[in-house]
C-alpha cells in the first residue's frame, strides 16, 4: 500500500504560519484533507501528479499554498494567515482523479497532523 506521512502540524495563533509536509508522495493527485472535532472531513487543496495545476477550497484560497516535490518524494501545504476556524486534523492523501475535491476518489491517506489556531 502507498504510505503517507504528515508532519508539520502544531499550535500557532491566528494569523500565523505554518507548513505542512507529506512523505511518500507518488505519481498520484495529492490532496490535503482537514476535519474538525465533530465536523465532516473537508477539503482543502490538490495538486496535480506532476505540480503543474493546484486547486484550493474558497475557505483557504488566498491564504494557503500547495506544492510538491516529486525528487523530494514529498508535498507541502503552506498555510498563512491561519484563523481558529482553521483547527483541525489535516491529512494527506493520494488519488487517481484530477481535479477532484471528494474523499472518496482519493484512495490512500495519512494519519494525519494536528493544526491548532489560538485567539
């Protein structure tokens, strides 16, 4: 099975910065994911299987950056003016569809990094 790793994750105040990163990346779309205490997972963004094309949530465009590095085996979501609304699990995860913002055409997924955002 693709093994996904997040690292990255942590407490920041609102209007902080943080990156997260994902290990074991792959010819796949990759897509970050977040779901809060009793919320459904949502997504967040997406990139294409070789970098050229991003695809981000109205909730986080502006403010977040994907990419990836495929030499690196690795992708990265830089997250800027964070908000409290922000805080949640994130996860990474790999799919074969592009674009796609649904959970369920991603197939593999990570266990996940926590992000919390302070007032």
């Amino acid at each position: 099975q693709v093994q996904l790793v997040e690292s990255g994750g942590g407490l920041v105040q609102a209007g902080g910065s943080l990156r997260l990163s994902c290990a074991a990346s792959g010819p796949y779309t990759m897509g970050w994911f977040r779901q809060a205490p009793g919320k459904e997972r949502e997504f967040v963004a997406a990139v294409s299987r070789i970098g050229g094309g991003t695809y981000y949530a109205d909730y986080v465009k502006g403010r977040f950056t994907m990419s990836r590095d495929n030499a690196k085996n690795t992708v990265y979501l830089q997250m800027n003016s964070l908000k409290p609304e922000d805080t949640a699990v994130y996860y990474c995860a790999a799919g074969r569809k592009w674009p796609s913002n649904e959970p369920g055409t991603f197939d593999y997924w990570g266990q996940g990094t926590q992000v919390t955002v302070s007032s």
